[in-house]
C-alpha cells in the first residue's frame, strides 16, 4: 500500500501544475471562449489525476516525473528527486538529519512514516466516499415521496433547488410549485446535462478527488469544474435563444437559486451554482468567434504538452540509430559496470532456482530484513567506505500463536545474513569488509505490522558450529553451516543493491555542496568549501558521469547544480573540456552532448571506448532514452 500511495503521490504532484496552468488559462478564457473547451481541460486534468502513466515530450515543463522513489526513499540516506536544486537543497538536510536510519531500530524511519502516512490517505478516501454515499442516501430518502410527471421527471415537496438523482437510470426532481415557464428553463438545463453526461463525470470527479484528497489544489479544481459544468450547460441550452428568453431562463435561476455551498454534494442542482455570474454570463452571451475558438484549442494544446507530458529527450532518427548501433557493439566494454540495471545480481526466480531451499520474501519483508542487517553491522566509521548493503536469504520460518488474547503470531525467521561494505572506484564496487553468517529473526506480527524481537547469530570460534545446530531446526542446520554454498548468490543482490544507491548518493552529494556559501554565486568557492565531497564525486569517475549526464539529458539544469555538475565532469572527463562559450551548465552538456553524436557518426564504438570513453557512457544513457 506505501507503494501505492507514493504513485499517487507523484501523480497529484506532476497534477498540481497542471490544475494551475488550466486555472490560469480559464482566467484568459472566459469571456471569448466556449465553456466546452475548458470542460475538456478539466478532463485532460482527470487523466493526468487517474491515469499512472503519461507520454513524454521535449516541450514538457515539468521538474520531473518522479519526485517520490519508493526505493530512494527507503536507501540508507533518503532522497528526493524534484530536480529542483532549491527544493532539494531544503529537503535533503532535513531528511538526513530526521529520517536517516538508527543503528538501534530495525526499520527504516522513513518506510515506517511512508506506511503509517499512506493508512492515513486511505482512511481519507474511505471518509470522502463515506460521506459522499451517505449524501446520496439521504437525497433518495428527501425524494422517496415524488409525483411522476413524465419520463423520467418528478415534482417533490420537500426540495428546493431542481437536481439530478442517479447514474444508471438518472431522474429529474422538480421543486413543486414552479410555474410553467420556469419549469421549462429547468427541464431544459437538465435534459442538457443528460445529454452530455454531466451526471457521470461529476461523480469521476469526485472519485478523483476522494483518491488525492490531500491535495488542496485537487479541492479547488473540483469546484471550478462544478461551476465550468453549470456554465456549459446554461450554454448550450441559450445558443438559440433571443433577449426575452434569455431573460426568462435568468429568472428561473433566481426563482430556484439556494444559498447552500455543498461542495461534496454530486448531484447536479439547478440553483446551487454561482447564480448571479451564471446569470451575467447569460445576459452577455455572444457566440464565440472562430478565431477565438482556435485560439483556445492552440492554448489547450499548449497546456497539454506543458504540462500534461513527462520530461525527455529526445534524438533525430537518425542520431538515436547510430547511438542504438554503437550501443549494441560494445556497450560498457571496460567492464566498469555503469548502469546499475545491467549488474550481474540474480531476479528473485533466478534466487530461487539457484537455492532450492529458500523462502519466497515480499517485497516489504525484503526491505525489513535488509534494515536489520545494516543497522546491525554498519561501522561507526562511515569514512572507510561509500556504500553498504544487506541481503537475507530465509531456508524455514517457524510459527506460533502469540499469546492467549493476542491477535497475532510470533514468527522465526531462520537463515543467511550477507554483509558488505564497498568503496566506489571507477572499475567498479571494491568490497572493504562484510560478514556471511546463519541469522534467526524473531517477530511479534499483528495487524500493526512486525515487530523485531530478537536477532540471533552464532558466537565465534569453536562455539560457532554447536551455536547453531542448537539454535536452527535440525533439517536447517547443515545448510545454515554450508553457507558458502549461497555466498555467489547473495553478493550478486548485494552488488545489485549498491548499483542502485550510487545514483541517490551522487545526487545527494551534489545537493551539499551546493548548500554553503548560499549567499555567492561562483561555483568554484562552492567546490573549495566541500572539496572533500567534490573529490569523492571526481573518484566514483564513470559513476559519477553517468548520474550528471542523465540529470541533464532531464534538461533544465541552468542554474548552480548544473554548474557544479559541469566542474564534477570536467574534472573526469578531460575529452569534456571543450572550448565554447556557455551561460549554465546545461547549455555547455547540450553542446557536448551534440559533439558526442558527432563522434558516435564519425567512429565506431572500439574507438571511442578507446580515446573517448565518457562520450562512450553517455551514449549508452541516450539510446536507453
């Protein structure tokens, strides 16, 4: 479920700028253009809300598709991805200094507050949609006593602004006592809505809205959909109408007008709505002009490629097919291991063909059994190396009722707990230090979760063997004291695990030194006040080139990160340093860049992991694009 919400996280965070782009472009619409058109931007909304992925575009605006990973978040330093410098200079410290693992607890803060933060979105969405159904039902309960007046209409006594009811089979309530011509505007207004479904997309609304509800942006869209609705409505009912008729229909507003506000309320209510800029609208109706309908279409399709795509870039047909080629030839041929996906480490079906004996683990039990490890072993000394990483491999689980009255079970968790720690060198992850060696884990697990009550492994030397053939089952213990069996396998994960933290780690160097001196606005005094940090960028060579590039191939790198990134691959890559001109580090990459697909038509791929390998580097990211 916290992966879940973090999706929708992201989702209503990429929305936000879209809700205010949509907000400001209705602001410029809304005397030439027709009201169709910005219900249609409210839709291209609802997509981006509900809808888990979106195409990608050179033109789009946004920081980034991502700003929450599931897998940054629960690294040993969590992180961001907003790819905007200030957000991340403010985010990080605080992340680091509140949510950074404790070597005495057994789980990651930040997975525990993501857990405890996402039961808190469902229990929102289940009260919004609680209250939702019970408005619904007491609306059915005010019209249970309704005289039919033909199909699908009925008069009822005890309402006073005529509405909708109903989704399948949606019925017509008419307030008793209203004239004729008055009951002829409002039949009209909701026969319109009938015929534009206006009944089922305000209740998609309101879904969307239960599921980001957190978001106040999302509230305030859907209020102005409620209103663009109405608007559209009283549109296309007076398109045909003269003066008088207008004025009749007016009239009829005020005559049903209610001075409730009910945001939460579906039904589609004749009078609820901002009568009195309805009414103006009405008075003022023109048919729009041609040109100011195209004009709006343009500004829509502005919106949605702004807006509603993720951030790329993209290549000529022709630059992406030499790039493809070369890549096929010999991508990463000096062995560095640069992309962190083309790691050697085994899936979790390759794991379990490999050991037979092994336990399937969730994906949640992967990451408590990792924490574990590393707030068990990591050194007190983090300068002797970059990264660590954890693996458990489970051979039995054992368990038992808890307590008498206890709604949950005690579980044992018998198995192996690889170590390690690594300094990052351009050729790859060295290991500095570690351990292999039998584990049991004891759990209290109830609705609440798992909660960590013992961590046992064996005592050294000659106790070591009699430790644990006493502690493990009997048809565990020899393959517990045969654990060199499982050692290939279990390094593999742990590799796969240190090549998907380099690129967070990287970044959050980055972000540090970008923090002091704030007030200057030279890159190098930047450098000097962390040299130490910049030093170790430089060291992690083909890693650190890796991650700099794909940060500017996100474009939008023009302020000091983009700088500090720019002295980070000038400083590995000397073939980088070229002679140009450039106002930000990212106007200096795109030039580069567009050296290296020069490079990439003039020489085949042996040559330029020869003379030039970070072009070699980035041209592998650019055919992965």
């Amino acid at each position: 479920m916290a992966d879940l919400f973090v999706k929708v996280l992201n989702m209503s965070i990429t929305s936000f700028w879209l809700i205010l782009a949509v907000i400001f472009l209705r602001f410029f619409m809304k005397k030439k253009a027709p009201k169709w058109i910005v219900i249609l931007l409210w839709g291209i909304v609802g997509l981006r809300l509900s809808v888990p992925f979106s195409f990608e575009s050179r033109l789009s605006l946004l920081a980034s598709a991502e700003t929450f990973s599931v897998h940054a978040l629960q690294t040993q330093v969590p992180v961001t991805n907003s790819s905007i410098p200030a957000v991340n200079q403010a985010v990080h410290p605080l992340l680091n200094a509140s949510l950074a693992p404790v070597p005495a607890e057994s789980l990651n803060p930040v997975y525990s507050w993501t857990f405890i933060v996402s039961i808190l979105w469902l229990s929102g969405i289940v009260i919004l949609m609680g209250w939702g159904l019970f408005r619904l039902l007491k609306m059915r309960r005010t019209v249970a006593e309704s005289i039919p007046l033909g199909a699908n209409i009925y008069l009822c006594d005890q309402i006073k602004s005529p509405f909708i009811l109903g989704l399948i089979r949606p019925k017509i309530y008419l307030s008793s006592g209203l004239d004729p011509k008055t009951t002829r505007s409002v039949l009209a207004h909701e026969k319109a809505h009938l015929e534009r479904y206006d009944h089922w997309w305000k209740w998609v609304g309101f879904v969307i809205l239960a599921v980001h509800w957190f978001n106040p942006l999302c509230w305030l869209a859907y209020i102005l959909l409620g209103r663009d609705i109405e608007m559209a409505c009283d549109e296309k009912v007076i398109q045909s109408m003269d003066l008088a008729e207008k004025k009749q229909y007016s009239t009829a507003l005020l005559t049903c007008s209610t001075t409730r506000r009910a945001v939460l309320t579906c039904p589609l209510a004749f009078g609820e709505i901002d009568v009195k800029e309805r009414i103006k609208n009405i008075l003022d109706y023109k048919k729009p002009a041609v040109w100011a309908v195209i004009g709006s279409i343009i500004g829509c399709l502005g919106v949605i490629a702004c807006f509603a795509t993720d951030p790329k870039t993209n290549l000529s047909q022709t630059d992406r097919t030499s790039v493809e080629n070369l890549a096929d030839n010999g991508k990463n041929q000096n062995g560095a291991g640069y992309d962190s996906s083309s790691s050697s480490a085994l899936g979790a079906d390759e794991i379990q063909t490999a050991v037979g004996s092994a336990l399937f683990l969730s994906a949640e039990e992967q990451v408590m059994f990792r924490q574990a490890i590393l707030n068990r072993n990591q050194s007190w000394h983090p300068e002797e190396y970059d990264l660590a990483a954890a693996h458990f491999l489970p051979l039995k689980k054992i368990s038992r009722p808890m307590a008498s009255g206890s709604d949950g079970e005690h579980v044992t968790y018998y198995g192996l707990a690889f170590y390690e720690e690594y300094k990052v060198t351009p050729n790859g992850f060295d290991p500095v230090g570690g351990s292999h060696v039998p584990v049991a884990f004891s759990f209290d697990h109830d609705k609440n979760g798992y909660f960590l009550t013992e961590y046992w492994q064996p005592r050294d030397g000659s106790l070591y063997a009699a430790d644990i053939r006493e502690k493990f089952p009997d048809d565990m213990a020899e393959d517990a004291l045969n654990q060199q069996n499982y050692f290939d396998v279990q390094r593999q994960e742990c590799l796969k695990q240190a090549g998907e933290m380099i690129g967070p780690m990287i970044g959050s160097q980055i972000d540090t030194i970008c923090q002091i001196p704030a007030e200057s606005s030279d890159p190098q005094e930047y450098i000097q006040a962390h040299s130490d940090e910049f030093s170790k960028l430089v060291s992690y060579g083909p890693y650190t080139l890796q991650y700099c590039f794909g940060e500017f191939l996100k474009g939008g790198q023009t302020e000091l990160r983009g700088q500090i990134m720019q002295a980070a691959i000038e400083a590995i890559a000397p073939e980088s340093q070229l002679k140009l001109e450039a106002a930000n580090g990212q106007e200096y990459f795109d030039a580069w860049k567009d050296q290296a697909l020069s490079i990439a038509r003039q020489h085949d791929r042996q040559w330029i992991d020869d003379k030039q390998p970070a072009v070699g580097i980035l041209l592998d990211l650019i055919s992965q694009a």
